[in-house]
C-alpha cells in the first residue's frame, strides 16, 4: 500500500487536481491540451460586455492559411479581355479576372487597393472531380512548417496530413477559403 501511494506520487504534477477541474467545468478553456487563462476570464466576468463580444472563426491550418497568405505570389494574372470588350461590358468600369482566388486577392492588393468596392469570390467546393482548380499542392517539408509557425513537428505534421487530403474536410476548405 505504502509502495502504490509512493509510485502515484512520483507520478504527481503540481495542479494537476485543479487542472482535472478546469477541465470538468471549463472544457472550453483548454485548447490541444493547453488552458486558455483569457477564455476563463471572459467565463468568470460579473459583468457582460456585449459590446466586446463577436465572432471568431477557429480551424486546424488556420495559421498555415494566414503563412501561405503572407507569401509573396509566383503568378501573373490578366483581365478577361474577351469579356471586359464585350458590347455590354465596353464601357464598364469593372474587370472580370480569372484565377487563384489568393493569387488574385494579392496582386489586387498591390495594384488597386483603395479603389475596389465589390469583389465576387468563387468559393472551392469540394466537387469530387479530379479537376480541382484551386490550389491543393503544399510544398513545405514538416520540419520546415513547423518551423515557420512554431510549432511541432506533430502538429506540422497533422496541417500538412489536411492538404494531402485535399478539400475532405472542414479545417482544409477554410484553409482554401
């Protein structure tokens, strides 16, 4: 009896019983494993601030999106001609461009920002064909996305496993989008 309660206690981390329960009565305040301290705050406030709340959007790959968003892009794109010269488009002055949605998004930045008012964005559906047109090739190695996001390896691994996996999820269509 002595030996059993003197094996648990070399296997005892400080808090781990408080930690046990958070996580019965908070498990929204844990995220991969890690506790959220800000979220416990938001839950334990005597007074609600609705002016500070709204929405956000958490997936896997989030970060990965918001790194291929920050590289530069490799393409060129060109207005539709045929059919921006079209007679009922002729004196338009919008363009029809065709592409990338992410490529087209970033020479927009650099060519027009301030002056768009509307853009029309096509969403990836997963349609099942082997024609996909949007971009579900990722060329980072794990060790170097884990190292570009700081994370680990495992946690590389897992964003890269959705890529190859294509649009089959939920966490790979937000990273398309």
């Amino acid at each position: 009896m002595i030996k059993d309660i003197i094996d648990a206690n070399n296997n005892v981390t400080v808090g781990a019983k408080e930690i046990e329960i958070l996580k019965e009565h908070f498990p929204a305040c844990f995220r991969n494993g890690s506790f959220d301290i800000e979220r416990l705050k938001e839950y334990l406030k005597d007074k609600i601030h609705v002016t500070e709340e709204g929405y956000e959007l958490r997936f896997l790959g989030k970060n990965y999106a918001r790194l291929l968003a920050s590289l530069d892009t490799t393409t060129v794109i060109v207005p539709d001609a045929e059919h921006n010269n079209l007679p009922e488009n002729k004196d338009s002055k919008n363009i029809y461009i065709s592409g990338d949605n992410l490529d087209a998004l970033k020479h927009l930045l650099k060519s027009y920002a301030g002056s768009i008012k509307c853009i029309y964005i096509d969403p990836p559906y997963n349609t099942g064909s082997d024609d996909f047109v949007y971009t579900d090739s990722f060329n980072f190695t794990v060790e170097e996305l884990a190292s570009k996001l700081s994370i680990s390896e495992e946690q590389a691994s897992r964003v890269l496993d959705l890529t190859r996996r294509g649009s089959a999820t939920h966490s790979a269509w937000l990273m398309f989008m």
